[in-house]
C-alpha cells in the first residue's frame, strides 16, 4: 500500500535518492558531539517552537489599545489550555535568549569569530539584536502598566540620541504619544518585520558555516579529525534535545505560569519600571548617568562587541600569542552581569 503509493509519488515528482542520501549522510566533526559546541541549533529550535506558538496566539491576541488587554486575560483564563500555550511561548523566549547568550559565549571563547569567521560574527550580533527586539515589542503587546510604561521609558532614551533622537522616538511610538500607532507598529515588527529579518539573517549565517565548516578544537587538524554522519547521529541528537526542551518549557509553564499584571494606565507612573531581565543592566546603565550619556556609552559599547573580530585580529597581527581576548570576554560578562544583579537587587527590595 506504502510502497504503491510512494512509487505514484516518484513517478510525478522526481527524486534523486541517492543525491539526498549523500547530503543528509554528511560528515559531521567529532567535537561537535559535545553539546556546548553545536548549542547554536538550540535557538533554532526554539526560534520555530516561538513561530508556532505564535502564530495560534495571533488567532486570539487583538492589537488595539482598547482591546489589546482584554484579549490576553481571555486567552489566559477561559481560553481552554490558553494559560499554557501563553506561558509556553513566554518561557521559549526566555530560553531562546539564554541560548543565544550561551552559543555567543562559546564562539568567543573558543575563538571561533576569528579569521575567516568575522563576518559571521557580525551576522550573529544582528541576531541577538533581533532576538532582543522579540522580546521587547513581545513584551509590549500585552498592554499591561509595565508594557505601557517600559515603552515610554525606551521612546525617552531614543529621544536622548544625539541629532536624531526626536526621529527615532516618533518613529518607535508612530507618532509623539504611546498609543494605537505604537501598538500596531510594535504588533507588525513582532509578527512580521523581525521574524523575516531573522529568517533573512539566519540564512546568511548558516551559509557562511557550511562555507567555512564549523571551526576545530585547538590543536586538532583536519585531517586527524574524526567524524560521524548527518543522519541519523546528529540529527537524532539534536532530536533528543528539541524533546527535552519541550519538556522542560512545559515545566516551567506549569510550574511558573505567565499572569496578569495591572493593565496599562497613561496617568498612573507605577513606583518601578520594570523592563525584561536582559535589559536589566542597560536600565541600571541608564539610572547612573543622563539618558544622552547612556545612550552614547551604550552604542559604543554594542559596537566594540559588533567589530570586536577585527579589533582582536589588529591585536593578533602584532602580539600573535596575546590572550588579551580571554580578559575582555570576562570583563565583559563581569559588567553585563554586575549591572543585571544591581539591578535585580533594587527591583527586589527597593
Ligand atoms: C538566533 C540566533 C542564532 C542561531 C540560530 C545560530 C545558529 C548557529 C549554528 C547552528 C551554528 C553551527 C555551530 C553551532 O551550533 O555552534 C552557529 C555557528 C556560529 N555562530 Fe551562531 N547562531 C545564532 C546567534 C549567534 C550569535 C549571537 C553569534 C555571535 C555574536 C553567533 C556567531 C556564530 C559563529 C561565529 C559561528 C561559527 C562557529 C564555529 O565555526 O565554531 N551566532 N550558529
């Protein structure tokens, strides 16, 4: 009965075989068995979990100010299984960044934005930043105080840009006040902009891995290398991996389900702005200085990780065994997370 209807298939829609048992057959280097070196399929996954999920809360999810709201209290308390699938979405992109954060870490420190990999580390940058702004329109759309307000903070620091910071705040706002234009323009970049400019990035990246390979561990050459096939090896891994991190997203649904806070209110100022936890060190960053000075020393800053691959390689090319690297990364995540449990501290007992 397969067998029949598989050769009716064939007939009308030619498939070379033996072409798609050579390419999912790949050869696969051994390193990439530990989990930490090929974390990047993590946010992947995750990336296709969030468009799922997504797309069923577009069927219920209503853009509106008046509405927006409402339709979230419906889809988490009468909506049947509403609760998880909101909570689910919510904790898958929690971890989406986590991932992100983990697999940026691992190709620093294993060294693997240098040469000829430069570009692709600008290309991934683009990827957090777009994973980041998930987050923050995501964050928007339920209309809640802390949304309202987290916007009108945000519009403030765009507006302290140096010559074009009016532009870029109308821009975000889609006007001068936060309000339906805001909401509509954060509602089309959450399910549209961002996802296509995503998709756009992640095609660049992973053809700049298949044409550069995956980078090898010090000291291992090529040609020693060892490796193992596409399928079925890697590809059940990575399988194995999706299963778990659907168990533990749904975990943390049930256990942490998303709730409701106050909804949003132009004329209350709630006693703390509360922005998501990646964002914590930037708001700390903001509340030690004038929002012109923060906006400057974080733009300079997110371009120094941006060029960083060159900056190191100008570094290498005259000090070839430098390790200054290794000390820059730390520096780094040893601000990042000074400024995050700063403010985490403030929030909790402030
Ligand atoms: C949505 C986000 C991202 C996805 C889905 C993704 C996906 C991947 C995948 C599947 C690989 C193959 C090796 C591995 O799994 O580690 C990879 C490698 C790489 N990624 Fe990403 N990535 C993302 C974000 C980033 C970020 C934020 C950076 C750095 C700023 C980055 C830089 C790189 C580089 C340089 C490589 C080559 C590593 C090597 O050859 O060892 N990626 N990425």
């Amino acid at each position: 009965m397969f067998g029949a209807a598989w050769s009716w298939f064939r007939s009308r829609v030619p498939i070379n075989e033996e072409v798609l048992r050579h390419m999912s057959a790949e050869p696969v280097a051994g390193h990439l068995k530990r989990w930490w070196w090929c974390l990047g399929g993590t946010p992947l996954y995750l990336f296709l979990l969030q468009v799922l999920t997504g797309i069923i809360l577009t069927f219920y999810y209503i853009p509106n100010p008046e509405h927006a709201y409402e339709s979230v209290r419906t889809i988490t308390q009468e909506l049947p299984y509403g609760w998880y699938l909101r909570s689910f979405h919510k904790w898958g992109a929690n971890l989406m960044i986590v991932a992100v954060l983990l697999h940026m870490i691992r190709v620093y420190f294993s060294g693997a934005y240098r040469n000829p990999r430069e570009l692709n580390w600008v290309v991934g940058c683009m990827l957090l930043f777009v994973t980041l702004g998930f987050g923050f329109t995501g964050y928007s759309l339920l209309w809640e105080q802390l949304s309202y307000w987290g916007i009108t903070v945000a519009g403030n620091i765009l507006r302290a840009t140096p010559l074009m910071g009016d532009l870029l705040a109308d821009f975000m706002r889609g006007g001068q006040e936060v309000g339906t234009n805001t909401l509509t323009r954060f509602y089309v970049f959450h399910i549209g902009i961002l996802p296509t400019v995503l998709i756009g990035f992640l095609v660049v990246h992973v053809y700049l891995i298949r044409t550069h390979g995956v980078s090898q561990l010090e000291g291992e050459r090529s040609t020693d290398q060892k490796t193992f096939p596409f399928f079925p090896d890697h590809f059940l891994t990575e399988l194995a991996i999706g299963a778990f991190l659907m168990f533990l997203i749904s975990c943390l649904a049930v256990i942490f389900p998303a709730h409701m806070g106050p909804e949003a209110n132009p004329l209350v100022t709630p006693e703390h702005i509360k922005p998501e936890w990646y964002f914590f060190w930037a708001f700390r960053w903001l509340k030690l200085m004038t929002d012109t000075q923060a906006v400057m020393t974080q733009g300079v800053f997110m371009a120094f990780i941006v060029i960083w691959p060159f900056i190191d390689g100008w570094i290498r090319k005259r000090w070839s065994r430098s390790e200054i690297s290794i000390y820059v990364g730390i520096a780094v995540i040893l601000y990042l997370l000074g400024l995050t449990v700063w403010e985490a501290l403030y929030l909790l007992h402030g």
